[in-house]
C-alpha cells in the first residue's frame, strides 16, 4: 500500500516538473507574446468570392466577299425582293356547250320493239359469221359518240390491239372507225356513221363481223 502512494507521487512530481519546464521554454521563446500580436495585427479576411467568367462572345467582323476577277470591277449586285404578279391563264373551251334540250328518249316499250325486230333480223343472217344486237343510247348518238361493244364478243372475236374497224351500211358504203382494244368500243368515226343514218335513242342495230376488221351494220326499222 506505502509502495503504491510512493509511485503515484514521483509520477506527479515528475509531471509538474516537465510542466514548470515547457512553460519556461515558452516564455524563453516569447511565443504567447508573438501569438497574441499575429491576432491582434492580422484579423480574419472574408474568403474572396470566385469570379464567375462570362462566356466569350465572338466579335462579328464584316469581311468582303471574294469575286472572281472576271467580276472583280464590276458594281456589286443589290438583291431585293421583287412581287411578281400572279399570271391567271384563263381555261380553254373546247368545242361548243352540249345542247340537251332537244333530246328525244325513247319509251321502253319502243325500246323493247326495237330489240324484238333485232332478234328476227338476225335469225334469217349467215350463221358463220358471228353477230351481236346493240341498243342505242343518248350517249351512243349524241354527246359523247362513243359506242361500246360487248366485252366476250370483242375478246373472243377481235384482235387484242387498237385498230382501224370499216362499217359497212346496208347501202355498201364504208366508214371507217377507230376501235380501242383496252375499252372495247368504238371511238373517233363513230360520230359520223352515228350522223349520217340519223340514229337516235333506242334503235336496235345488229353488227355482223364479215372479215376481222369489218362489221356490217343493219338497221332494223
């Protein structure tokens, strides 16, 4: 127990002794005196603030266009805009209006008579020679003239191309037609066959193929 007492006290005056001596080299140094005067001479600054850099921003510079040498000496071109009036080109009238007016339709039991005289008419024709009946309408005898021919007869009996097809009255005189392969019918010559035997709205024609590119047509009155 004495033993004990003994060592806490050398260890305590041993550290007071170390104390007394960091104190006196302190003092020897005069480093509280130098502390003290750095404090009172320097205060705290504030931290500067960073300077935010503005990006760059190219200057423009106006530099003349380069031009070839042949135009070098020449004035230059002034560009601006120029307002061109809108040029209206007025539609082109082909031929003259259709008059409707006059038009005479015929009745269906006119139509009807027609059709049946047809059927007789062609009972007393050639059998080798294939035939068909084509009633007339408006748009076959006026306006348009254009005449259309059963799709299976054309395909079965006409050649398969555009053609020059002569129409044969039952006087003997020709007309010649221009047959169009891909609409089966007749178009440009039609018009005057259809003119000159004065045919209207409901008759009944029989056209009868006597060669390849010949109908005979009989009118049945």
């Amino acid at each position: 127990m004495v033993a004990a007492k003994r060592k806490v006290s050398s260890y305590e005056e041993i550290r007071l002794r170390r104390l007394e001596e960091n104190k006196n080299r302190l003092e020897a140094l005069n480093l509280p005196n130098l502390a003290q005067a750095l404090r009172n001479s320097s205060p705290l600054k504030p931290s500067p603030i960073k300077r935010v850099k503005k990006p760059r921003t190219p200057e423009k510079e106006v530099v003349a266009v380069r031009r070839s040498g042949r135009v070098a000496n020449k004035p230059t071109p002034v560009y601006k805009e120029v307002v061109f009036d809108r040029v209206v080109i007025p539609r082109r009238c082909i031929g003259k209006p259709r008059d409707l007016s006059n038009r005479v339709y015929a009745s269906e039991e006119a139509r009807a008579e027609a059709i049946e005289r047809a059927e007789k008419a062609v009972s007393g024709l050639e059998p080798e020679y294939p035939n068909f009946i084509k009633t007339m309408l408006q748009s076959h005898v006026s306006g348009g003239f254009w005449l259309g021919l059963p799709v299976h007869f054309c395909k079965t009996n006409l050649l398969r191309r555009d053609e020059v097809m002569t129409l044969i009255d039952e006087e003997g005189e020709e007309y010649e037609t221009i047959y169009l392969a891909r609409k089966t019918g007749l178009s440009g010559g039609w018009k005057g066959f259809s003119v000159a035997h004065k045919l209207g709205d409901g008759d009944a024609l029989i056209f009868q193929l006597i060669r390849p590119s010949a109908f005979k047509v009989i009118e049945t009155l």
